[in-house]
C-alpha cells in the first residue's frame, strides 16, 4: 500500500469520526439531560474545551492527510515538490524561522490556552462546590450541620443533610436532636 492510499484512508477514518460527531446527540449518545441546576454552566465548560480540542485536532489530521497525499513518493521514488499550498503559510515561515521561535510557540499558544480554560472555569467550580453549598446549609444562625460519619478500611463515608431536611430541623430544633441521638444509637464499634 503506498502513501497515496495511507492517506486516503486517514481521510476517510476522520470523516466518518466527524459524521459520528454530527449525528451522535440524534442517537442519543451524547450528555445525559441536564437536571441539576449547574448543568448548563458545566455543559458550556465540556463544549469550550470540545470545541477548541476538536479545532486543533482536526487542523492537525487534515495537514497530516494532506502532506501525505502531497508529498506521497511518486515513480523511482522521487518526492513531488512543494506545491501552491505552501505559499499560504510563507509569511509564517518567515516570522518562525528559526528552531527556537517555532518551539517558544507552540509552548506559547498551548499554554495561553490552557490559562483561558483555567479562568474560565473558576467562577463555574466555585459556584457548584463551595457557593451554594454553603448558601443552602449554613446560615446567619449559629445552627450546627449534622454530620453522619462512618469509617472503613481506606475510606471515610460523610452524609450531610439534605436543604430541606436542614430547614425541617430549623423549625423543629428537637427533632435534630432526636436525629443526632438516634445515630449515636447504632454507632456500632
């Protein structure tokens, strides 16, 4: 099999991949429907990096297809010359001409990109770890948080009370006593 049908087939495998893509969420085989209430915040977060995974990956797979066919050993095997295609990236040639540059930039651009995914995340974790956590359990009131703790070999299991079991023990502060005496009860050691 020569370069030529090598990169024929690469081709063909990266637009079948891209047709599975395009028709995966009609089969259902994409994200689970979102019910919590961070789910959108979260899904943009997967697309932003799908989206810029898939723009590189698929930039890099169509260069590789197309130098292959390209540049694939023709008769006696004699490489063919450059071709009109190289003339585009010329004025990129002539800023990274030397060994050093091309390296500071592709250490440059993926490390930008990978600070863009990083702050853009931020506020989106913060808001479904910590911020409403703590804004629907803990509150001006000096109301402790019950906690049901149980301990295994390599692990520790942690229940916390659900919001609205929590606002139930708020009205009836004797009802989380009789919760908190209840599992001191079946603590078993």
């Amino acid at each position: 099999m020569n370069n030529k049908a090598w990169s024929v087939l690469f081709g063909l495998v990266m637009l079948a991949c891209a047709g599975l893509f395009v028709f995966a969420p009609a089969m259902g085989w994409w994200l689970p429907k979102g019910v919590s209430t961070h789910a959108g915040d979260i899904d943009f977060l997967f697309y932003l990096i799908l989206a810029i995974t898939a723009f590189f990956f698929v930039l890099t797979e169509a260069l590789l297809v197309y130098f292959m066919y390209r540049y694939a050993e023709g008769e006696h095997g004699a490489v063919q010359g450059p071709s009109m295609f190289w003339g585009l990236f010329q004025p990129l040639a002539n800023v990274f001409n030397t060994a050093t540059k091309i390296e500071m930039a592709w250490t440059v651009v993926p490390a930008v990109i990978l600070l863009y995914l990083a702050f853009a995340q931020v506020s989106t974790w913060a808001e479904v770890k910590y911020k409403s956590r703590l804004n629907a359990i803990w509150d001006k009131e000096t109301m402790p948080v019950q906690v049901d703790v149980s301990a295994r070999q390599f692990e520790w299991r942690m229940r916390y009370p659900s919001p609205a079991m929590y606002r139930e023990w708020k009205k009836d502060p004797q009802a989380a006593q009789k919760k908190s005496r209840c599992l001191d009860s079946q603590s078993q050691f």
